[in-house]
C-alpha cells in the first residue's frame, strides 16, 4: 500500500503513523523526523531547514523534495510506504505524482483536530522534549501556514477518490483504531 498521513500539526500524524506502519508493514517516511535526523548529524541540509522549522515555516521546496526522493528510491520503499508530512503544498503533489511514475497513491488519512486541543498537546510535547518549534507563537503560525498551503490539499485528494478522513480527538488507541477500520485494514 502506498498511504499519505495529513493533519495539522498536533493532529497526531507522527504518533499514529508509527502504528499504522508496523500494521501494514511498510516504512513511515517522515519529512519532519529526516529533517530532525540530519539536524542532530549536523549535516547543510539539516542547518537549512532548522532555520524554517523554527519559524514555523515550510522548509523550500528544493531542499524538501529532493530529500524524499532519495527516500523514495530506498529498496524498502519500493512495494509501499506511509509518508507522514509530505506532501505539504500543492507543488509537493505534482512533484510527488513525477516520483511515483504512474504508481498511485492507494489512500491519504486525514486527521482532523481543533486548534485548541493541538496547541494543547504541542505545548505538553514542548515540556517532555523541548522541541524549538514547540512554542505556543510558533504553533500558531504553524496551524496558519497548515491552513494556506496544505489544507487545500484535502480537496486535491478527495476529487482522486482516495481521501480517508479521521477524527483524531479521542485517545490515541481510539484514533488508531478508527484509522484500521477506516482502511479496513
Ligand atoms: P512535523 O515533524 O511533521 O511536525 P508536526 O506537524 O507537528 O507533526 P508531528 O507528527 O510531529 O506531531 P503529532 O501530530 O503526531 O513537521 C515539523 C516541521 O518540518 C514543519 O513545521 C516544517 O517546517 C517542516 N516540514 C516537514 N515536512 C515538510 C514538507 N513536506 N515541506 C516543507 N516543510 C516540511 O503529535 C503531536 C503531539 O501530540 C505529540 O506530543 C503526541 O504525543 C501528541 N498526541 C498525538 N496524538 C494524541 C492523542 N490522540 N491524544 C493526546 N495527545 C496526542
């Protein structure tokens, strides 16, 4: 299976991918974790993109891209994957829809969650990890730049037919087990 996972951020994307990966047995391609894991190894792209994270902004197109598809291209992606947090913009689809050459997406999982109750668990995750891009103005000018470039997206997807839309504010097992029955999986 080839799957999308989008949602605001706080939506729980990261949290449930992990699950939804090990059920189906594919690799969760997360942007923002290959953004974080070249950060910690202090490689350039790593430095370029903090600079954006951290003001909340979507790191360019000509660094995002040509990371994920490096990734893509990896033997264990071949069959499927789950990619969390790509793509994010309309010019991410198109990009997207050249690196698959013709092979669909199957389904992309929408999770749907309030503003206040993101910014709730933002804030929570901001105290157990201390992420840079964790605090309260800069979530708020994440969920803004969710709402201007990817929510667009959810249309773009339902008129292929492959929208999967999931409320993500109960329990974490709640939402995993909505998104399982919702792909019927
Ligand atoms: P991401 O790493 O994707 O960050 P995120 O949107 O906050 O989602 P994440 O997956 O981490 O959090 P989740 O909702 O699971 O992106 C970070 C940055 O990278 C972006 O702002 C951007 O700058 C850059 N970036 C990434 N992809 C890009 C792209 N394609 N183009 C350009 N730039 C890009 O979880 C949040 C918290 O909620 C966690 O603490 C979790 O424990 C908690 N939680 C989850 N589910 C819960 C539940 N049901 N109940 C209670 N708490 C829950």
């Amino acid at each position: 299976m080839r799957l999308l996972i989008m949602g605001p951020p706080g939506a729980g994307k990261g949290t449930q991918a992990v699950l939804i990966a090990q059920r189906l047995s594919v690799p969760h391609i997360s942007t923002g974790d290959l953004f974080r894991a070249n950060l910690s190894e202090g490689t350039a792209l790593g430095l370029e993109a903090k600079k954006y994270m951290d003001a909340g902004e979507y790191v360019p197109d000509s660094v995002t891209n040509g990371m994920v598809r490096d990734r893509l291209k990896q033997r264990d992606a071949s069959e499927g994957f789950l990619l969390d947090g790509y793509p994010r913009t309309v010019a991410q689809v198109a990009e997207l829809d050249g690196m698959l050459a013709g092979n669909k997406i199957d389904k992309v999982i929408v999770l749907t969650a309030d503003s206040d109750e993101v910014v709730t668990r933002l804030l929570n995750r901001a105290q157990d990890q201390g992420r840079s891009d964790d605090t309260e103005e800069v979530i708020r000018r994440r969920l803004e730049v969710y709402a201007e470039q990817t929510a667009p997206l959810i249309d773009l997807y339902d008129r292929r037919a492959v929208l999967v839309e999931v409320d993500g504010m109960g329990s974490v097992d709640q939402v995993t087990s909505n998104i399982f029955a919702a792909l019927n999986v």
